[in-house]
C-alpha cells in the first residue's frame, strides 16, 4: 500500500540501479552480506526469528536473512523496480518459499506498517533519509519491533566524533558506529532522541 503523503517527485528512484546490481550479483557478495548481519546483529544465525527489511533496494540482506535461517522475511519497497529486484532474488534462490514475502509498501504509511504484524528483526539500510519525512519514518520503523527485539538502521548522515561511539540510553545499548566517510550506523538511536 502507498500512501499519498509524500509526493513521488521527492522519492529517489534506486531501483533501476540495483537492476544491474542483481544481474552480476556474486555468492562473494551474498556472503559478504550475510557477515554483515552476524556482524552488526551480534547473532552467528536468524534461525527462528522474523526479519522485517524497510525499503529493501535490491533484495539482498532479504536473501541473506534467508540464507541465515529467519523463519520469515517480509521485504517491502516503495519503489516497484527495487520490489521487482527482491523478487528476482527470491525467485532465483528461494523460489518456492512461503516464508519471504516481497511487495510494494511505503515507510511513511503507518497503517501499512502495523498490518505488518511484529518482527525480531526490523531493518532499514539507508532508506529512511530518502522518504522526505526522516521522523515519521523513523516513528514507523518502531511500530513493528517485537518486545526484545532489534532495529537496524543505516542513516546517510556522518557526524564526525558522534559517529564512532556508544552510550547507554534507558538501559538499552545505543550504537553509533562510522563505516567508510558517511554511514553511520544506529541501533535504537531514534529512542535516546525522545
């Protein structure tokens, strides 16, 4: 479902990118992807959890969630060629799986989001900056995280210092970690910023 709350010019189009992406797509990078979850997760597998993937691009920690052992994925973009790319993913190496659901879906629409149910496991690299409404989308990401779970979410946006370190905020691990010259990562930033 897409809501009308953000006009479709404000929204980058990926999805023709991550098209070519997918085509010459390697098992290097699939792996280096699955690392990636273990790494940043803390967790050697996924096995038994849901994992929810907000603005999936091309599909890939979708498949690497997979790959990983999730019990469900549900991978959703607003972007109807980065939903055709998760697709062909699935179609390439899960085609028959009942447990990895692919659609078209906007980040910004809240009734969308709790029709989601709840996930273990909610995802979001480097999605949220691009929906025109960072705080609504950052909101919405709360919305479908199950009690203990985790949020993951990569935010286009290097702070210098801020970037590189952790605090603890009402009991939870707060994460700020610098990759490369702009990534910052954050795991459950948006709730020591309430």
């Amino acid at each position: 479902m897409i809501s009308n709350s953000v006009k479709d010019d404000m929204r980058f189009e990926f999805g023709e990118n991550w098209g070519h992406f997918v085509a010459n797509l390697t098992d290097a990078q699939i792996q280096e992807a699955e690392n990636s979850l273990r790494s940043m997760l803390d967790l050697e597998s996924l096995a038994g959890k849901r994992f929810l993937d907000i603005g999936t691009g091309s599909g890939l920690f979708s498949l690497a969630a997979m790959r990983l052992g999730a019990s469900h994925v549900h991978s959703f973009d607003y972007d109807i060629f980065s939903v055709n790319c998760a697709r062909e993913l699935r179609r390439r190496y899960f085609p028959d799986s009942k447990n990895w659901i692919v659609e078209q879906g906007d980040a910004l629409d809240e009734s969308y989001i709790l029709s989601l149910g709840k996930f273990d496991i909610v995802y979001s690299w480097g999605v949220l900056h691009h929906t025109g409404h960072l705080q609504s989308g950052m909101r919405n990401a709360l919305l479908p995280i199950e009690k203990n779970g985790k949020l993951f979410i990569a935010i286009y946006n290097d702070q210098g210092q801020l970037s590189s370190f952790g605090q603890r905020s009402n009991g939870r691990i707060t994460r700020f970690r610098h990759a490369g010259d702009f990534w910052c990562f954050i795991h459950l930033l948006f709730l020591s910023l309430q």
